[in-house]
C-alpha cells in the first residue's frame, strides 16, 4: 500500500486548520501598511512557506496584496497634494463691536503637515521624492579631498557632491 497524498484530503489542512478568510484579513492589514511577506505571515500566525505556496495557488490574493503595498505611498501624494491647498477650519472668536464682546465664526484655511508624508514617500521611492543626491561607494574617497567650508555647503543642501568633486549629476 502506497503512502502519502492520494487525493483523499489527506494530508496537513492549509494554515493548520486556521479560518481563511480571517488569516487573509491579518494578511491584508500588514500589506496595506507596506508590510513584508514575513511580517504579514508572522502577523497571521502561519509560516512564510504556507503563505508563499498560497499566493502561487491564489492568484487574486496575490494581485491584492501588491495593490495594498501600494496604498500608503498613493496616501502619501495625497497627503502632499493637499498640503498645497491646507484645509478650511472654523473656529468662534470673541471680538468687541461697540463696546460689547460679539462671538463670530471666523473661516480660515489652515496649512497641512506633509513633512511625514514626504519622508514617507522619500524613503519608498528615492528617485521620485529624495532630496538627497546618490553617491556610488567608490565616490566617497573623494570627500576626504573636500574643505570643512565645501563639507559644510552640501550638509546645508546649498551645493552637491557632484558641485565640488566634477562627478556626474545623479537624477
């Protein structure tokens, strides 16, 4: 007699017995915050070889889940984008109109933080959103060459590398 899978649902059930569907709704949470594989699975509680042998057999799931690792940096130009234009707040303040203290509704608009956004999306996608300019490993002997003044220069982001060592311009 022949051991081993025969087709008759032998054999371990998928996640260990665990429900499906609340272990793709773990999984989903740690994607839609950009989180890895091996966190989302640790998050789950089931190994990363089940999860990797269930994304080859669910295709879907696996579509879904690159469309989530992709929803916090689509947050974050959103973020950035409605920094440019702040949001409209209204508030009551107190003023005197002759002699007496009237309340008024005062509307104003007030200027989003998009710092954490931008770092966000800067550190996700250097070459879109970083500020800082790229230097290859076998460019950075060349900074011993460099003054305090010109050191100095290019901590302030007043001149780059590139100004002071002839190097290429990365983009």
């Amino acid at each position: 007699m022949k051991r081993g899978r025969q087709g008759d649902g032998g054999g371990r059930k998928q996640f260990n017995g665990k429900n499906e569907e609340i272990v793709i709704q773990k999984l989903e949470q740690v994607w839609a915050v950009d989180g890895t594989d091996t966190e989302a699975a640790f998050f789950a509680d089931i190994s990363p070889a089940a999860l990797c042998e269930y994304l080859k057999s669910h295709p879907k799931v696996a579509e879904r889940k690159e469309a989530l690792k992709n929803r916090p940096i689509l947050l974050a130009r959103i973020a950035m984008i409605e920094s440019f234009d702040g949001h409209e707040e209204e508030r009551e303040e107190t003023v005197k109109k002759d002699g007496i203290d009237v309340k008024v509704k005062v509307k104003f608009k007030t200027p989003k933080n998009a710092d954490m956004a931008m770092r966000y999306a800067a550190a996700k996608r250097k070459r879109e959103f970083s500020s800082l300019s790229q230097i290859e490993v076998g460019e950075q002997g060349a900074f011993r060459e460099l003054s305090d003044t010109e050191l100095a220069q290019i901590a302030a982001g007043k001149k780059t590398p590139a100004d002071f060592l002839g190097l290429e311009k990365k983009p």
